[in-house]
C-alpha cells in the first residue's frame, strides 16, 4: 500500500485527535505504528489508553513538560532532536507502517528544531509508510511537500468561557 503525507495544522481544536483517531484505525487493521510527542510529557488520557495497544502502538514523549512559550533550554533542544532522530531510525526500520509526529510543527515554530530537519524526514519517507505530522503553523514548505493537508479552525470553544481541559475530554 502507498503511503502519504498528512499534515494536521490550524488554530482549532482536534489535531491529536484526529491523529490518534488514524492511529486505532491502523491498529485496528493490524498496522504498526510510532508516536512521538513533542513538547508534551506526562500521564495524558491518551497514553493511558493506547498502551493497551502496546503490541502495534509505540508512544515515546520528547519533551519535558515544561515548555510552552518564549525561547526553549538547550536540554529541551537536545530532547527534541532526539526525538527527531528516533523518529527517522523507527521510519526507516521497516518496522512500522504508520509514524505520527505529533506537534512537529510547533517543535519547528518554537525553534526545538530547524524546517529544513522536517523536510528531510520527509524526502526519505519509505513508499509505503504513512507519516503523519501535526501542530499549529505549519511551515509553507512542509505544506508544499505534503499530500494531505487539513486546517483545524477554531470557531468557537467552551476554553473561551473558562471551561478548563477535561479528564477524559480534552485530556
């Protein structure tokens, strides 16, 4: 089976979702699949329940939970060009049929690695492996290079009128 390129980006709600959504789905069929998370660390509702899928679900967290705005440390630089480079060797393992680089456009955006590194990933995609990436703002050129590209855009959320993140829900 050919594979594609999917980038999930926008402003709204439901990129990871939609993500891990395509991640059971290949589970389902009996596909193996890689997850890394940047920027995200932690017990989330999500990890908790893929890992009864551990036989064709890997998750692996690249970053320390404590980054989100301004510049990154150089630990969580190095955490994250980790991850990238795991994320290469699992796409070129033929071990996997499905990688997922979840919030790989914002790990670009707040500088944990260059566009240039995403790009490479990638060109030396095997055929037949379907590599997913999302976050907010992706680059113009990872856009240009992907077959599939979707916009989340907010339009209205509960967030707005104080409603924090739900176990269960949005967590």
């Amino acid at each position: 089976m050919k594979g594609y390129v999917q980038i999930y980006t926008g402003n709204g709600k439901g990129k990871t979702t939609a993500s891990l959504g395509l991640s059971l789905r290949a589970a389902g069929a009996g596909l193996k699949v890689f997850i890394a998370q940047f920027l995200k660390q932690g017990d989330y509702s999500e990890i908790k329940a893929l890992e009864r899928f551990s036989d064709l679900i890997r998750i692996e967290q690249y970053g320390l939970g404590s980054f989100i705005k301004g510049q990154p440390t150089e630990e969580e630089i190095q955490a994250a060009q980790k991850g990238l480079q795991e994320v290469r060797e699992a796409m070129l393992s033929g071990e996997y049929d499905v990688i997922i680089v979840e919030e790989g456009n914002v790990a670009v955006s707040c500088g944990l690695f260059e566009v240039q590194k995403l790009l490479e990933l990638i060109s030396q995609k095997p055929d037949n492996l379907e590599l997913v990436i999302t976050g907010r703002g992706a680059a113009p050129e990872v856009i240009e290079q992907a077959d599939l590209v979707t916009e989340m855009k907010e339009i209205k959320h509960y967030y707005q009128e104080g409603v924090a993140a739900r176990v269960g829900i949005e967590k």
